[in-house]
C-alpha cells in the first residue's frame, strides 16, 4: 500500500529547497553538473545568488520507498520560494502566499530547510526581523520540522558511527541564532550532512507527522495580523491571545506525547499492522533497535518528560497571571513594531506606540 503525504518545503533562497525536491525524481543526478545535454528538472535549481523559485510548485512522487518498510509513500512536494526575502514588501507577498496555501491544503508537514555551510549572516537578522511570521506556521498544528541541509561531504565528519552525532553538534552552534523556536520544538530538528540522506530525513519527518497531529489552526495572512492591532485591546484580548500560545504548546506537548506512545507500543510488539505506525516504528529507529526493546525506555522517560510539561503548562493556564501576559503581549507587539519598521512605515509605527504605550513600556 501507498499512503499520501505532502510535504511544503520553506526557507531563504539558496537552501537546497528545490534540490532536494529534485531528488525524489529517479532520472535525477545531482552529481551530473554538465552544462550541455542537462537534465530536466523538476524544481528549478541555480548557481548564483537569486532566487529562480518565485512561484508556489508541487510535483507529486509516486510510491517513494521508506528504507526499512513495505509501504511507500505518494509523496507531493511543495517547493516554495526564498522566504524570507531581503525585500521585506516581497517577503510578506510570499509570505501570503504560503499561508493561503498551508491554509487550503493541510499539508502533513511543514519543513524549514537551513543549509549551514552556506551561511550568511543576513539570513540570521532576516529569520529574527521576521519572527512574528515563523510563529505563524507553529499556530497551525501542522508538524512543524528543521531540515538540516549540509551540503558537505560524507568525510567531512570522519567515518566513524559518531559521524551524525558530530554533524549534529556542529549545526546546534552554527544555527543557535536563527530563532528556531519561533517556528517548531527542539525536539524536531533533522540532519542530513550529505544529499544521498536528505531523501530519507524527509521520509522520517513524514513519518513522524502522520501520528502527530494535534491541532487544527490557521495561520494568518499578514494584512490580518496587521488588523488586530487595529482592533481595540484590552485586557481580556491580550488575555486570550496569551492563553492561544500557551493552548499552542500544548498541543504541541499532546503530539510530542502521541508519538512517544505510538513509539512505545511499537516496541512492545503491538505493531499495527496497517498504516503509519509500523511505518514510522520500523523507519525510524530501525529494526535491530525495535528488537532490542532499550528504546522503549528511551520513549518512555521522553514521555514522561512531556507529561510533566503538560502538567505545568495546563497550570499556567488556569493561574494565567497578568505578568505573563504582559510579558507576552509586549515582546509581540515589538515583533510586529519590528516589521512595520523594516517596511519603513514610520508613521503608522507612530501612531501605534501612541495607542499603545502600555505595550511599549519596558521594565
Ligand atoms: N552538492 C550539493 N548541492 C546542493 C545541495 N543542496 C543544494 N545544492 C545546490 O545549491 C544551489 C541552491 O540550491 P536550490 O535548491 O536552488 O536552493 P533553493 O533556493 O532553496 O531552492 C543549487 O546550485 C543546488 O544544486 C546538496 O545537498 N548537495
Ligand atoms: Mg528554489
């Protein structure tokens, strides 16, 4: 059997987005780089440092095998364009677009592809002057997943089994400031530090959101962001936009916790023998470890870790002290205050901060 899954692919341009659409296709060589006779390719892929994806485009590719697993997956791939842009007016025209189209089709997944050996400091400041937008994504409930993308080679990390292990801790630092946790969970970033695994990083992203969805939200275009600001805010709007974040967490809490327990029954030979819990099972961590049964207490102390967060999330909740409200209500108004700034749209800026000032203030 085939299950269906698609999968929207976002991130500055020159990330590796539409590559890595490029090697679903079976024809496609990404080590033929001769400049006559070259292959046709499914998402556009260019030397140089504009963007060539300025449209939304999906391709759809039948019966994807997952390492590991009978199934296969129908998998369509969303390539989008750079996003953010150093054009802040084109990166909220983008922006939109993505929204309305996240919105429309519910993808299972979400994906932010960063490449770190491309790294450009302007990306960093563009990925934080447009925090407010990254969150919109998380709101959806949507899995939300960090893609890695290391072009470097297989020998780069040496050829020992500690080779992702080194990769891994060799990205923490390099994408520390992009602001990671405005858009998913720590516990959702991949990597891949060669183009032959970013195949199969996808799959496993795939895999795991299948189980975990936990939420139906929308994120909203940027005009409707804009227009609650234009609304009147009071304490009990600020209220309830605090509680819709801490309502966000716990459902992310709630997948995490779905997931782990698919996890556990899994390894305890409850396999279901249809769908996307073997799938997932057996992909992810791999036949030997499901057999070696160890693994149900590393899902298990992962459970119990989320319970307790859970716990102290719902309590928040209740108590929904007007510090913390404050607290979160500021730090999203200078987000927003930020954009309008990049926009240089200095007299609405203004005109804010006059009908806000208690949302200026610092403490
Ligand atoms: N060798 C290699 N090249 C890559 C990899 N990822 C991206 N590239 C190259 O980097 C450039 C930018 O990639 P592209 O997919 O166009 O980036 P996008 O703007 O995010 O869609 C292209 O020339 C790609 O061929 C990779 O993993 N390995
Ligand atoms: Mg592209």
């Amino acid at each position: 059997m085939s299950v269906e899954a698609e999968v929207v692919v976002i991130g500055r341009a020159r990330q590796g987005k539409s590559f890595l659409g490029n090697c679903f296709d079976p024809d496609y060589d990404p080590e033929d780089d001769s400049e006559d006779d070259e292959p046709e390719q499914t998402f556009k892929t260019k030397e140089g440092i504009e963007s060539c994806t300025s449209e939304i485009k999906s391709a759809l590719f039948k019966k994807v095998k997952v390492p590991k697993a009978s199934e296969t997956v129908d998998l369509t791939y969303t390539d989008t364009p750079g996003f953010p842009d150093s054009d802040p007016k084109k990166t909220l025209e983008i922006f939109d677009k993505i929204v309305k189209y996240i919105n429309d089709k519910r993808p299972e997944a979400i994906i932010w592809v960063i490449n770190p050996s491309g790294r450009n400091p302007e990306d960093e400041k563009l990925y934080n002057r447009f925090s407010l937008l990254m969150k919109e994504f998380k709101k959806t409930g949507i899995f939300c997943a960090v893609l890695i993308n290391n072009q470097g080679s297989k020998r780069e990390f040496g050829s020992k089994n500690n080779k992702k292990e080194k990769a891994k801790s060799a990205y923490d630092t390099q994408i520390s400031g992009y602001g990671i946790e405005n858009f998913t969970y720590e516990d959702n970033i991949y990597y891949s530090y060669h183009y032959e695994l970013l195949k199969g990083e996808v799959l496993k992203i795939v895999s795991r959101a299948i189980v975990s969805e936990s939420s139906h939200g929308k994120a909203r275009i940027f005009e409707d962001i804009r227009s609650e600001y234009e609304g009147q805010f009071d304490q009990s709007a600020l209220t309830s936009k605090y509680r819709d974040s801490v309502n966000s967490e716990i459902a992310h809490l709630k997948s995490g916790i779905k997931w782990h327990k698919s996890q556990i029954e899994g390894c305890s030979g409850v396999l279901k023998s249809e769908g996307w819990n073997i799938l997932s099972t057996v992909f992810t961590l791999g036949v030997a470890n499901v057999v070696a049964g160890g693994i149900t207490l590393y899902h298990q102390e992962e459970l119990d870790d989320r319970k307790k967060s859970l716990k102290k999330r719902k309590k928040k909740l209740q108590s929904c002290n007007i510090e913390d409200v404050m607290k979160h209500a500021k730090k999203e108004f200078g987000e927003f205050c930020t954009i309008l700034k990049a926009l240089k749209q200095t007299e609405e800026l203004e005109k804010l901060k006059e009908r806000f000032p208690f949302l200026t203030e610092t403490d």
